[in-house]
C-alpha cells in the first residue's frame, strides 16, 4: 500500500460516519474534550481546505482565517467531499510528495502532510464513532492506522498521535 491509497482507506473510514452527523447533533459534545461535534468535523473538514493552501503555497498565516469558516453545513458529507477530493488529486501532482510547506507547527514535507492527513482522518473518523455511538472498528483488513504508525515510527512526525489508538479494544487493533 502507498500513501494515496492509505489516504483514500482513511477517507473512506470517515465518510460513513460523517453521513452519520444529523444537523440537529452538531452542538452535542464530542469525544473530544472541549469540542462538540461541530468542531470536530469542522476540524476534520477544513483540514482539507487548509491542506489544499499548502499544497498550493499558502504560508502558515495564511491559514488563520479558514478557522472561523464552517467546513460543514449544509451537508457534513458534502463538504467534506467538496475540499477533500482536490486535496487528494493535489497530493498526486508531481513534486507534490517532495516540496516542502509551511504548516502552522513547522515546515513539513508534502508526503509528511500527507501522512498527518491519512492519521487525522483515520484518528478522526473513530473520535466521530464514538461521539455518535457508532461502530468505533477500524477497519483492520485495511490497515490504515497500522500502515500510519509504522511509517510514522519510520520518520514521520505522527508516532505518538497514533499509537495510542492500540489501547482501546473497540479499534480492533492489536499491537
């Protein structure tokens, strides 16, 4: 498996739970402490928007504002289609691995960005299970977040973000 195709697994983890999100549920707290189910998928969603500034040159100050944009209604789903499907035909441009961004805890590389992407989406499509109470499984035949936190123990900056997921039973994962 490469990182586009662990990309689109990690996607395809959330996509089902994000058409989960009735509206009347955004206010509800999610698993995440501090944050409801809005700002979660908000998160989630404007991920992408921001990634995608990078992916094109953005500086990290030039991320600020999309902050306070809602990268979620009407439709949580939609939206995150709407920013995600050209974040990951970005990802696949030549030199787009290679380059270097400027994100907002440092410069990354564009396969580092992408790594972090595939671990927010897999990290955050069981944040958004267990906040709705639906199945949290990852999908293990898939190996998202295993193929995650062994390349990111092999460089990547997202180890310690990951591996904590090892600890909860209902993932499905095993160490």
């Amino acid at each position: 498996m490469d990182d586009l195709d662990a990309l689109e697994l990690a996607g395809a983890a959330l996509e089902p739970r994000l058409s989960a999100v009735d509206v009347d549920q955004l206010e509800r707290p999610s698993s995440c402490q501090g944050w409801s189910i809005y700002d979660l998928v908000n998160h989630v969603n404007g991920g992408a928007h921001r990634y995608l500034l990078l992916l094109r040159g953005a500086s990290a100050e030039q991320l600020t504002g999309t902050r306070a944009q809602d990268h979620v209604r009407p439709n949580p789903l939609k939206s995150y289609r709407y920013w995600q499907r050209p974040l990951v035909a970005a990802f696949a441009k030549p030199h787009a691995l290679t380059g270097v961004v400027h994100h907002p805890v440092g410069d990354r590389s564009g396969l580092d960005l992408l790594r972090m992407r595939t671990l927010d989406l897999a990290l955050h499509a069981w944040d958004l299970a267990r906040s709705l109470d639906l199945d949290q499984a990852l999908d293990t035949d898939n190996t998202v977040v295993r193929f995650a936190v062994v390349d990111a123990a092999q460089g990547s900056r997202c180890a310690d973000k990951a591996s904590f997921l090892f600890d909860f039973p209902e993932t499905g994962l095993q160490r």
